[in-house]
C-alpha cells in the first residue's frame, strides 16, 4: 500500500498526496473527484501542504518538482524542474506562487557554502520562473510560516527569524535570539 498524506483543500474536496507522486481527491460524500500520477524522479516524504486558489493547485515536492493542477479540468495545467530542493510549501500572492528553495553557488571560494537559501518566484498562469531573492542566511532545517493579512514570509532557522515581504522578495528585518528556535514561527 501506498503512504497517502490528507489534506482538506476546500470544505468539498480532500486530496491525498503519495510518495510516489499520485495525486487522490474525494468529495465530502466519498466520490472519486480527481486522479492523476505525476512524474517525480525520487520518492520523498509526501508533497507539502498546497496552495488552492479556488480552481488551481499548486504543490512542491522536495526533489524539485512544481506542479499545477487544475482541479475543474482534472489535469496538470504547468509543471516546473527546480534544479535544486524546494524546501517549503507554494505561497500565492496575486499572479505569483513563491516557494523556498535551494539554489547552488559555483566553487570559486571553497570556504563559502556551495548552495544558500533563497525565495524563488513564478507565475502561476503558465509556470515561467520569474526570479528570486538574495540569499536568505538561514540554515537547514528551517521552519516556515506565511502571514497572508501581512504578506510577510517568516522563516525561522538556528537563532535566526528572518521576515521577508511578498511580493518584492525583499527582507524587512533580520533578529538573531539568543537561543535556538524550535517551532515554526506563528
């Protein structure tokens, strides 16, 4: 059997996502609303949460894999190849979806990180990459939350929360604590 992680995308629809990429919906009365098996190249532990803007799903899969789904159409609209890890859930803000992700540095000073963390940015009409933030100084693991009444992304790793504003991907403020986070910002 297949490990499917629940979730209620609308109060009419819960969808199920599986390690190795189908996407399940059901109606609240138990009917069938939606199959589909999506291409990723590495199982992983589930799709994270998605993003639903009343028609279209938007997920990330840690491999790299962005996907929208539209759920009227039962059909993937786009789909995107990240080169890197997503780290987080799809955030949308307009005609944007933004996602955390890993993006790799070239080798010229080899005491500096190979990769860092950094918002990335699409559209969500027709999938074209759109660009990303400055690197984010945060290590992994870290935590995520998303304010939409301030459209503030909060990311929270080691002693450091960083507050990033959507849509410009820029960083409003930076706060290093004296001891280690432990759960997600709220």
């Amino acid at each position: 059997g297949e490990n499917i992680h629940w979730h209620w995308l609308s109060p009419d629809l819960l969808v199920g996502f599986s390690e190795q990429g189908h996407v399940y919906g059901y109606t609240k009365d138990g009917q069938l609303a939606l199959s589909l098996g999506l291409l990723t190249d590495q199982a992983a532990s589930f799709y994270r949460e998605p993003a639903f803007d009343g028609k279209w799903m938007f997920l990330s899969h840690p491999n790299g894999d962005l996907y929208a789904i539209d759920t009227e159409a039962k059909r993937v609209a786009w789909s995107y190849k990240w080169k890197h890890r997503l780290l987080s859930d799809t955030f949308l803000i307009k005609d944007e979806i933004f996602v955390v992700g890993e993006v790799k540095r070239t080798e010229k000073d080899k005491k500096k990180p190979t990769s860092q963390v950094k918002l990335l940015k699409w559209s969500r009409k027709n999938g074209e990459y759109l660009g990303s933030s400055d690197g984010l100084d945060t290590k992994e693991p870290a935590k995520f939350s998303f304010s939409m009444e301030n459209q503030i992304l909060f990311l929270a790793s080691k002693e450091k929360l960083i507050a990033i504003q959507l849509p410009e991907m820029t960083v409003s403020w930076r706060k290093v604590l004296s001891s280690q986070i432990i759960g997600p910002p709220v």
